[in-house]
C-alpha cells in the first residue's frame, strides 16, 4: 500500500496543479472575451499569449500524470475511476474529488471557448453583410444580356478607421 499510497499523492498533487492552471486559464479566457467586446488588442495579445503559456504547462503536467498512471498500471486505457480503487479510501475520495473539479472547471473552459467562437462569428457575419452591400465583389457582378457590366466594381478601396 506505500507504493499506491505514494503514486496517490503524485497524482493527487498533479490534479491540484492542473486545477490552479485551469483556473489561470479561466480567469485568461475572460479577460480575453472582454477584450474582444472592447476592443483593446494590446491587451488581447497579452492575454493570449498567457493563456498559450499556461495551456502549454498544463499540457505537460497532463503527461506527467499519464506517464505515472502507466508507470503504477501499466495500462494506458483505465480510466480514473478504475484506478482509483487500487488506492485507500481517504486517498480515493481525495483523488477523485480533485479529478471532478478538474472535469468541472474543463467544462466550464469550454462553454467559455464556445461562447466565444459564436460572439465571433456573429461578428464576422455580421461585417462580412455589411461589406458584402457597401463593396461589391467579383461574385455580386452582374451583366446585361450584350454581355457588359450592370454593376462596377472599384479598382480599390481604403478605409481611414480602424475596424
């Protein structure tokens, strides 16, 4: 039981420091949406770059704790639960504990992309519409029944504003 009780509080301290990146990462991720409400970019990089950072961290701690699984069973298909009976009952429920926060705070990450990614579509879609009637392009050319062009098209365009 030393052995398993050791692997316990490896994997237990693992889950407890992909539990504080996820929650650096979380706090990022807002920052991140209220900087593209605000339009504040400099920011936005910063932000970015952060999130990048810790997303690259937690990548690594995920396969350290996947290496020690394997290293303690063997296995690379067990899932949690499966392993967290070969462990006491204080060390399990620990264990387990600490895995569901991560699960919750993952999901909570990934409402946060996907809330997100539709505020971003809706504005692409949004701009595209208005640049779509405002510029006339290749696809929006129509001609008349001699051949020639009903709509011109300018040769170019420059925006003086900053979108």
């Amino acid at each position: 039981m030393v052995k398993s009780d050791a692997v316990a509080l490896r994997l237990n301290d693992l889950l407890c420091k992909e539990n504080d990146l996820l929650n650096v990462i979380l706090t990022e991720q807002r920052l991140i949406r209220s900087c593209v409400k605000t339009r504040e970019w400099a920011q936005l990089d910063a932000a970015v770059y952060r999130i990048q950072k810790a997303t690259d961290e937690f990548t690594s701690l995920e396969n350290q704790r996947l290496e020690v699984l394997y290293q303690f069973t063997g296995y690379d298909s067990l899932d949690i639960y499966q392993i967290s009976h070969m462990f006491s009952l204080d060390l399990r429920q620990t264990l387990l504990e600490s895995f569901r926060l991560m699960r919750q705070k993952l999901a909570i990450s990934k409402i946060e992309n996907n809330a997100l990614s539709e505020y971003i579509r809706v504005a692409k879609d949004f701009l595209q519409g208005v640049f779509d009637n405002a510029i006339p392009q290749a696809r929006n050319t129509t001609y008349s029944n001699k051949g020639k062009v009903v709509k011109s098209m300018p040769d170019s365009l420059v925006l003086d504003r900053v979108m």
